[in-house]
C-alpha cells in the first residue's frame, strides 16, 4: 500500500517523525471523545503537541471515490485549514495529513493540526444559559458566522463542537475545526439563516442570534427569527428520525476502541 505524506512548509515535523507517530498511534497519545466514528488524539512530537485525527476507513464505493474521484477528508482539511486562515479565519495550525491507498482503493487517512488550548466551545451556552457574559459571547459569535459568510466560506457542520473559543484581553477569538465539509461560495439569504440550524440552540439563543443578524445583514429582526426558527425545527426534525434510524437498524455496532 502506497503512502502519500504532505507536511505544510511553516512545519516543524520531519516525515519521520510523522511517521512513527502514525506507525504508535494506536499504543500512545491523550484520547478525545470516544472514537465511534473517527479517532481523535492529542500527542507530544518533539517536545509541542499535535492533534491527529484518524478518518475512519470509508466503505467500499468511497474507497474507490477518494482514490480517483475526490480528495480525501484528511487532505480537505488540510486545504481547507490552509484557505481559511490566509482569509483571516483562525483555525488550529494546519501541519500533515497522511493517506495510505492501495492500487485501486483508498485505506486510511490523517490529519495533523497544533493542539490548541481554549476556554470553551459553543456547547456551553447550550448547557449553561446562566454563564458569564452570555449574551455577550453569543453576539461576538453571530458577528463571527457573519464574517464567514460575506468571505463566502459556508461551514457545513457548524455544530456546537466545531467551534473553540478563547478569550484574550476581554475579546473573544472563535476557531473552526473538523473542517473537512466546506463550501466556497456566495451564500443565499436562506443559507446563511440555515447555517446556524446545526447549532441546535434553544429559542433564546435564536432569539439573541437572530437580533444580531438581522443588524447585521439589515433585515427586520421577526422575519430573520421566524426564518431561523424553520430551519432549527427542521434540522431537529430530520436529525431524531436518522438517530432512530442508526438505533433501529446499527445497534450492533460499537465503538471502535
């Protein structure tokens, strides 16, 4: 099986230290969540920490996909990581990715950013309506996915995970990551409302985020809500029937470590 390994130019890995780290990557290295679909660690290379995210190997028609129809996640991210931070996005520093392929499939793939240090994600204004300066890190936040979207670039899985927060000097700086589902482009008006349905934010998130929206995109503040409701309802809607979906008939499926 056939290697491809790309290092960015800005870098301080070497190949063979990438590699021997891919080569332990079952044996070493902090875990982040549970590993169900991809795995996620957090390993020192060279005395700095690095994040390595392991794709899950596709099935049998994406193997031959990424082997000569698509790039791969691992390397989707990469570029993606790449593009964004050149357009002023602040995203974990993209380092490798690393992709095993035989003669006609695809196997395995990596992607290896600089572990970052952050206070928060979004995930805790859902679970703490009550934290320190809510309404304030909300705002800052919709001023963020307003700046992305007048870049063009549409986060498909704008999700309470995907967005790591640190606050220096009283300002709030948002990072992207699992960044391998973008879209480059100009944005309708529904898409941008849309974007923020993954979010799955109670009605007084949505209340706060759709204010600062409508400011900014000057629109009536009732219509941007009511538009934001629908999608948040739908996105909801469709989200319970595939779980139910992945229970009925995947139950036998487990974590893979």
């Amino acid at each position: 099986m056939s290697v491809t390994v790309k290092i960015h130019d800005n870098s301080a890995l070497t190949k063979d230290q990438l590699m021997s780290a891919i080569k332990n990557f079952d044996q070493q290295g902090e875990m982040i969540g549970n590993g169900y679909r991809n795995v996620i660690k957090i390993l020192t290379i060279g005395g700095e920490r690095y994040n390595i995210k392991e794709f899950k190997v596709p099935n049998l028609v994406n193997k031959i996909v990424y082997k000569f129809f698509r790039k791969s996640k691992a390397e989707r991210s990469f570029l993606y990581a790449t593009r964004l931070l050149k357009a002023g996005v602040l995203t974990p520093s993209p380092e490798a990715f690393v992709e095993y392929k035989s003669a006609f499939t695809f196997g395995s793939s990596y992607y290896i950013s600089k572990q970052l240090t952050y206070d928060f994600t979004i995930r805790k204004l859902i679970d703490e309506p009550e934290c320190d300066d809510y309404d304030n890190i909300l705002r800052q936040f919709t001023q963020f996915t307003y700046r992305l979207h007048e870049n063009g670039i549409h986060f498909l899985d704008h999700s309470p995970g995907n967005t790591l927060i640190k606050k220096e000097d009283g300002v709030y700086k948002f990072y992207l990551v699992d960044l391998n589902r973008m879209d480059f482009k100009t944005l309708s008006y529904d898409e941008r409302l849309a974007n923020f349905a993954r979010l799955s934010p109670k009605d007084y998130m949505l209340d706060i985020i759709s204010d600062e929206y409508a400011k900014l995109i000057g629109k009536p503040h009732d219509e941007v809500r009511e538009r934001m409701y629908f999608f948040s309802q739908k996105f909801s809607s469709s989200f319970k029937k595939k779980e139910a979906f992945k229970r009925k008939y995947y139950f036998w499926r487990k974590k893979k470590r």
